[in-house]
C-alpha cells in the first residue's frame, strides 16, 4: 500500500483534481479527487494516465551538451558557466534582440513564468514566444480593445444559461471549462434549455446538440455577420444594453444593414430558416456563446472573435448572469500589451507584435532566418517544443540548426531538446511546488498549488530555479545581504520586514524580486517556486484583496500570509476569491466602463465578408482538393505533454478522418496507410472512415509524430502547416489547409 496525495492533472488547462497513490517512488494508481471543488470528481481518461508523463523512458536527468553531434553529460555548473559566457558573448556583440526566451508555463506549471520573463528582461529582450501568441493572440487582441484588457476574456455562464452556443469548440473532448463533459449533457437533457453548435463535422458535441449548424469550413466570418445581421433586422437586439453598456455601435452598424445574408448562408452552405432560429433563440433568451480553436484558427480569425463580441453586446449578453461574464483571477495570465506604444518592441523580419506581452512563434523560423543584423541568435526554451507544437516543423528545424546557442530546459528528450546545444533537466509538475492560473471559475476563484509527491531521479531541478541560477551567472542578481537569509530562516513575518528594508536600500532589487526570492524564501522553504507565490500575494492587486474578503479571509496587512497559509493547508485547492456576481461590468478596464464596439483596423476585413468574395477566396487549387482541419482535440491526445505511446494502445489514436464519399471518388479504404500533402510537406497516415466527418473536408489530430524512446510513433501534423499561413496577428490558420490524399 503506498502513500495517497491529493493533487492535479497537469495535461490540459482545467487542471482536474487528482488522489494519486505512490509507491517506491511510482504512481501506481490514479483516481480523481471528489473533495476538488472545481473539478467535483470528474477526470477524463488523460488524468487517469499521468504515471505516462511522469514515468517515460525519455526523462532527462542530467544536464547535457552537444558535442560533435551527440550528448555529453556535464555538471550544472559547466553547464550554467558556458551557456551564461555564450550569452554575454551574443548580445554584447549582436544586442539584446538578438536573444529570445520561449516559455510560457503550458497546460499545468505556471511558475517558471515570473523567473523567465525577469532573465529575458535582465538581459534587455522583450521577445517571449509562446503557445498563446500561437492560438489567441487574434481573440486576446480583440478583448484588448473592446474590454480594456487584453487578459480579460469571457466565458459562458453554463450553469445559468438557457441557451449555449457552441462555434468551434468540442467540449466534450477538449474541456476548456471545468467537467464540460457533465455540463454538456446537463443542458442537452434538459427540455429547457437549448444546445446549438457550429461545426463542419458531427463532433461528440454536435451528438449532444438541438441544433447543428453544420457549415462549410472557412466561413465563419460569413455566418457570424448574418446573425448579427439578422438580428437587427428583426429588432431583436437589446437597445437599452447598447445605449447603457457600449460604445461605438452606432459607427458599425452600418456595416450589418443591408447585407445580403440568404447570399452568405449559401456560401456556407446553411439554411436560412435553420439560423434564422438560432438568431432568434440566441437574442430573446437568457443566452451564452463558448468558442474555441475552430475560431481562433481560422479563417479571420481576429474578426471572426470581434464579430462574436459585437453579437454578444447586440443581445446584451456580455457581464450579465447566464451570459458570457469575465471571471476573476488570482493572477493575470499576462500582462496587457499595446502595440501603439512606441516602447513595445516589433520583430525586425516580420514587423510582429506582442499580445500579452507574448510574440507569435510562426513568426520565429523567420526571424532567425533573416539576414537583418538584429536576427535571432540565441533562443532558451523552458517546458515547450516548438518542433512538434508550433506550425511548420521544417522551417523550425531549419531555423533552429542556423542559431548561435539553443538552449532547452525540460522533462524529456523532446524533439526540440534533441536539436539544442544544451539540455537542463527540470521537474516534472509531480516532483516540485507548481500550479496555473488559468481564470475558469465563476464568481469564485479558485487556486491549486501541487506539491511534490515524487521524488527527482537524477539531478532535476524546478523550472525557477534553473533559471535563478542562469540569472545569477549572468550577474543579473543583486548583492543579498546574509541578514535576509536569516531571517527567511527565523520566519516569514521576519523575512517580510527585512525585505521591505532591503527593498529600500538597493535599488536593483524590485527588477530581480523573483531571483531574490527565490535565493532566500526559496531556500527557506525548498522550493523557489513556492517562495514566488509568497512574493505575488505581498503585492497583489486591490482587487484581489477584495475579492479575497468575499471568499471569507480576513481584510488587513496579513491578508497576503493569510492566504499563502490557506493554500499550503488544502493540497485539493482553495477558493482565494470571490467576484461580485451582481456587479461583472466592474471587471471591464475601459476608459468608459463599457464595452466598446469600434475597432478601426478592422473595419475593412469586416467590409470585405460578403458572398462573392469569400465565394472566391475559398476556391481550392486543383493540386489541394481537400481541406484539412490540422490539429483536434481527441481524449487520445495531450499535445507533447505524452511521449510514451503505450497509454493509446489499443486504441486507433492518430488517423486521417475522411467521409466515404471522399474515400470512394478517390478509391482508398478504412486503415491503409495514405499519404496527405500540402504547400509545407508530406505525411504518411492511418485513414479512418468515418460519416462524422464532412465531405471534402479531413481532419487530423494534434500531438503526435513523436520520437519516444528512438521510434517515431503517428504523424506530425505540424509537418503540413506552412508558418507563413498565418492572420495578421501571427495565429495559423490551421483550420483551413489545402491538401491532397493519395494512397502510398
């Protein structure tokens, strides 16, 4: 019998409750966590396999390097003293743009995120890359504009809604909310409450649905400007929501009247009546709207989530009960940038910007390919591998093979590490202090710090720290006095006060807090992780201290010690905060209060969404007859988080999805191997028949292509996505990729 630990799921952003039981040091079994007031008992099959991340053959254990071609072990100390000389060496003869840190957290460990961002900031980069700029950085874009903040995004009020609209988005396999699944079917068994879902296929969801807007792909756009239109025609909008909650209708408005909307919905291939219904369904009830990568990697991606807001706003659905609200946060997943201000950096090949504070990753193979003098030579990579998650699998290993040092710290050998000139070791989210931050509860906030149930194999060390001790090689750390460290060591009231007089004295000290936290609070308390938790909630925003009272903490200077102690006490999580459900509009960060409809830069792209153009734009080139959806959540995948195959087997995890129609006119069957074909390259595949999927439209998942243990297992759909396929905001349009399937 071992020993049972309440903790989390580090695979996907709901972050589950978990009771996982070690033994000798191993997981060896798995059940969720009933006492998890967010997840309530509920875990998919990828929770009930963590021992498959966290035992694999690829771990790494010691820190390498790259020596004529293969792997060396070295100390940490070599290791730190030549990547820091490299580094100096870099940016003192090519300048701090030169250098760009990729890291972002991922799916389940966040705190490696502060002590990252300070050493790129340390050494004068702006340039973060990570897989938010990949997916949302159109949509995060948009709630910038229209609520203030580029982290305030919206979500579905499930629980109190009447009507869900689902475009783009397969909860049932892909969460996004917490136990999506259980709500899900709670509202499509429910003979009041109306589930309709926009999707080119007959997804797990669409099964569930009232309605099934199943449109032809890439025409979004389409749709979306003939609800809205359809909906002001028929005076269904909320007048008094727009004259009292927005601003900025009256200058788009325009662009809604008069659109030839029976024009559009043959482009896509819909029914009038059908989305007559649904306009009408959504408008007059108490209604809510949830999307996902359907959107965001589509076609206009950016105007496809401007159109939603205003659709939202036009039926007075936005921070309102039942509607789409904006949840509360124990921290924002970034900080809000814009890129009108002059400070905020642009890359010097492709003249990107940063959404989030995070640069896109298709954008990168160029910036390091250019042969402008400020290109990228040093990339450091921390928890991600852009050579399996990123588009365009051959631009990056091309641009990655042409830089000056490429550094990866991370659990395995991914493919990213295999192409780097160092290696670090770093923990596993089951063997250090860690947690995410990801804002998917309502009006409570909710907080999980996961705490080591394993013990590290080898010389691994927590994310923060690798990069606290690559900070300090650098110089980039500040004298510490011993008087700070002994009073981490006496107790945290102590430390406290020593550090605020620290503060005061040395004046580099607020730009390396994290680095100085670590070091001494770290130390103190064995983890430099669990130290930067301490640290935020000292300074955290007045919002929060609010928020905190409502979930029952006491106001008052403490307050920050008060909650550090609340959640080290509950190893299942706690609720931190409350926001006022009766007051969400006190969550938009514009200028006015209100939610504000007019965004000039998209104007045109919105003028130009009508029948014919689109009608056009979406002819398929005779060598790409097909169109594939590169990339879908399936409960057989967890993006690379997964190396060790053996948690499918069994199961048919990575096949091509085609209709039979499409199988029989080009003469192929259920499971021979076909090859699938676009502009960036080729593919060798599984074929899947399947009535699910739509005529002239193929589809396969994410995640795999990996190299596990020196063996290639699945196809690498990132293989066939070009990088320079891409919106204006540096997202791939990975759900409309032209491709040809022929047998092999």
């Amino acid at each position: 019998m071992g020993t049972i630990h309440k903790t989390g799921c580090v695979l996907c952003a709901q972050n589950c409750g978990l009771e996982i039981e070690v033994e000798n040091n191993r997981i060896i079994k798995v059940k969720p966590d009933k006492s998890n007031a967010k997840s309530e008992g509920y875990v998919c099959r990828k929770g009930m396999n963590v021992a498959y991340h966290q035992h694999n053959a690829d771990r790494l254990k010691y820190p390498l390097k790259k020596v004529n071609g293969k792997f060396e072990r070295i100390s940490w100390d070599q290791a730190l003293d030549e990547i820091a000389a490299k580094l100096k060496t870099i940016i003192g003869q090519h300048g701090p743009r030169s250098f760009a840190y990729m890291g972002g957290g991922g799916q389940g460990c966040h705190f490696e995120v502060p002590f990252g961002v300070r050493l790129m900031r340390g050494l004068g980069s702006q340039y973060q890359y990570s897989a938010l700029g990949q997916e949302f950085a159109g949509a995060f874009w948009v709630i910038g504009r229209t609520h203030g903040k580029q982290y305030l995004h919206d979500g579905p009020d499930v629980d109190h809604t009447d009507v869900l609209l689902v475009i783009g988005w397969n909860g049932m396999q892909s969460h996004q909310i917490p136990q999506a699944p259980r709500k899900l079917q709670r509202i499509s068994k429910d003979k009041d409450k109306v589930l309709i879902v926009v999707d080119p296929r007959i997804s797990e969801t669409a099964k569930l649905a009232d309605i099934h807007l199943r449109i032809r792909p890439g025409t979004d756009s389409l749709l979306l400007r003939s609800l809205i239109a359809i909906i002001l025609k028929e005076g269904w909008d909320n007048k008094d929501y727009l004259a009292n909650r927005t601003s900025g209708f009256d200058a788009v408005k325009s662009y809604f009247e008069n659109f030839d909307v029976r024009a559009a919905l043959k482009v896509c291939e819909l029914d009038f009546d059908t989305v007559r219904e649904v306009a009408r369904l959504y408008a007059t009830r108490k209604s809510s709207l949830r999307y996902d990568l359907g959107i965001y990697m589509g076609r206009h991606s950016g105007l496809n989530s401007y159109l939603i807001v205003i659709l939202m706003a036009v039926c007075g659905r936005l921070c309102v009960e039942g509607g789409n609200i904006i949840p509360g946060h124990l921290m924002p997943i970034g900080p809000s940038s814009d890129e009108r201000d002059a400070k905020t950096w642009r890359t010097v090949a492709t003249n990107s910007f940063p959404v989030c504070g995070v640069f896109p990753p298709n954008v990168m193979p160029e910036e390091i390919l250019s042969d402008h003098p400020d290109r990228l030579r040093a990339v450091f990579v921390t928890g991600l591998n852009p050579v399996r998650s990123y588009a365009d699998t051959t631009a990056y290993e091309k641009a990655f093979e042409r830089l000056d040092l490429l550094v990866t710290a991370e659990l395995a050998m991914t493919e990213t590490a295999a192409l780097s000139h160092y290696v670090l070791p770093s923990r596993t989210g089951y063997e250090s202090w860690d947690g995410t931050f990801f804002p998917f509860t309502y009006p409570g906030i909710y907080f999980q710090m996961r705490r080591p149930i394993i013990e590290p194999d080898g010389e691994q060390k927590e994310q923060g720290e690798i990069d606290l001790l690559l900070a300090d090689k650098l110089g980039l750390i500040p004298p510490i006095p011993e008087s700070l460290y002994q009073a981490a060591d006496e107790s945290r009231a102590a430390f406290a006060k020593a550090l605020m007089e620290y503060a005061v004295t040395e004046p580099k000290a607020l730009k390396a807090m994290p680095f100085i936290l670590g070091k001494t609070l770290g130390k103190a308390l064995g983890s430099v992780h669990l130290a930067a938790l301490w640290g935020m909630l000292q300074v955290a925003p007045k919002s929060l201290y609010q928020n905190a009272v409502r979930a029952g903490f006491s106001s008052g200077p403490a307050m920050g010690e008060e909650i550090f102690q609340a959640i080290l006490d509950s190893p299942e999580g706690v609720w931190v905060g409350k926001i006022d459900p009766a007051d969400n509009f006190a969550q938009v960060k514009t200028d006015d209060g209100r939610i504000n409809l007019l965004i000039p830069e998209l104007l045109d792209e919105l003028r130009s969404i009508e029948a014919a153009k689109e009608e056009a734009a979406l002819t398929l080139p005779a060598e790409f007859p097909l169109v594939l959806m590169a990339g879908k959540h399936i409960d057989k995948n967890a993006n690379t988080l997964m190396r060790d195959p053996a948690w499918n087997e069994g199961r048919r995890a990575c096949t091509l999805a085609m209709h039979p129609d499409d199988a029989s006119a080009l003469n192929l069957k259920d499971a021979q191997t076909v090859r699938v074909t676009t502009e960036a390259g080729s593919e060798t595949i599984e074929l899947e028949l399947t009535d699910t999927a739509r005529p002239g439209h193929v589809v396969i998942p994410h995640g795999f292509g990996l190299v596990y243990d020196g063996v290639k297992y699945g196809a690498n759909v990132n293989r066939l996505t070009k990088n320079t396929n891409r919106d204006q905001f540096g997202t791939p349009i990975h759900r409309y990729v032209p491709c040809r399937v022929e047998a092999v």
